[in-house]
C-alpha cells in the first residue's frame, strides 16, 4: 500500500483535522516495517512527522484575541 492510501484512511483524518497538526505539518513518514519494506498483511502502519510550532505553543499558552 502507498504511503497517499494510508493517509486517506479516515483514522488518519485526525493529521488533517487537528489544529496543531492540519497546516503545520512539514513532513510526514512511515517507519517500521512499512519503511523497510518488510511488512505483511497484520503489520501495523506507523508514521512519523514534523510540525510547525505555533506561536502559542512556545509560549505554553493558548492565543487569545481581544473581542
């Protein structure tokens, strides 16, 4: 299976969905078995990334905007 089918199955929706995922990934991965191309039918798929930090997360705390 490519790595593109993997990401379209709905339980990875959540590196789409998720506001410190979503746009702020840069890279994305398999490892394990699926990496080095010795997976069978029962492997599980794991993936790796790199994200942006948000400004708020290198602070430690949530943006707020004044209303």
């Amino acid at each position: 299976m490519h790595y593109n089918e993997i990401l379209q199955q709905t339980e990875y929706n959540f590196i789409k969905t998720n506001e410190h995922l979503g746009k702020h990934v840069i890279l994305l991965g398999l490892a394990g078995s699926y990496s080095y191309g010795t997976n069978i039918d029962t492997s599980d798929i794991d993936i790796r990334g790199i994200t942006l930090n948000q400004k708020s997360d290198m602070i430690g705390l949530p943006m707020f905007v004044a209303g």
